[in-house]
C-alpha cells in the first residue's frame, strides 16, 4: 500500500485497483504505475492501487485482502487489457469468487477492460491516424 493511503484511509471507503497482466521485466509496469499516480492525483477521494495477475507484486489477491483489512467496502476493479482473452474470461472469474467469499463485506465491482471501452479505443484510432506518414 501507498504511504497516502495510511495517511488518509479513515475517510476513504472506495478503492480502485488497477489490474495488469505482470512481466518479469520491472520496466514494463512504468505506465501503469504513471496511470495509477494521474489518477491518484485527479481523485483524493478514492484510494488507487495497482495489482498483478502474475510475475509482479502486489497480486490482485495480496490487494484486495490489504484493502479489505484497511476497511474499505466498496473496491472496484479496472482491467488494463486490450482484450478479453483467458486471464480476464477464465482466471479473473475465478479470483473475484474467491476473494468476494474471502471478503463478504466489501463490495467488489469490475470494470470493462480497457480494449472494451469505446473512448478509449477512438483515442487510440485518432492517435494514430495523426501518427501516420501522409
């Protein structure tokens, strides 16, 4: 856990976990940990954290339970994949069953993966249409 969540977490009830695959390579989690300060910073009110399905720490299991111990009673979960493959069809299913029997009084939500969110994915288009060679 961030040292601002120690600081604040009496007011805080609400979470939101960033949720990315993990790589053995420590550079690769440099944007997720950028998102998860810009969104921070934007929302004081909202305790944000970043876990992984696999190969970094904290895995989304070790969050939530720490979330869950600190209090907090509503924890929403934001996929950061482009596409719904196995992990989020298969493994993350399995993992939000577990932890909601784990944590019975913390509501846990999940949000679209961000390949499924339709702004996000025209940002992209632009981007690259703008990126392009003419």
């Amino acid at each position: 856990m961030s040292a601002a969540v120690d600081s604040t977490l009496s007011t805080k009830h609400s979470a939101l976990i960033l949720f990315a695959h993990g790589a053995r390579d420590a550079q690769w989690s440099a944007p997720f940990r950028a998102i998860r300060q810009a969104v921070a910073a934007r929302r004081p009110d909202l305790t944000v954290e970043l876990a992984f399905l696999e190969l970094m720490q904290p895995t989304l299991v070790d969050c939530v339970g720490q979330l869950a111990r600190d209090g907090h009673t509503h924890i929403t979960v934001a996929p950061l994949f482009l596409a719904q493959g196995g992990h989020l069809k298969k493994d993350l299913p399995r993992l939000l069953k577990s932890l909601s029997a784990r944590h019975p009084t913390a509501e846990i939500a999940v949000l679209p993966p961000v390949g499924e969110v339709t702004e996000l994915l025209n940002a992209i288009s632009e981007w690259l249409v703008n990126s392009a060679p003419r």
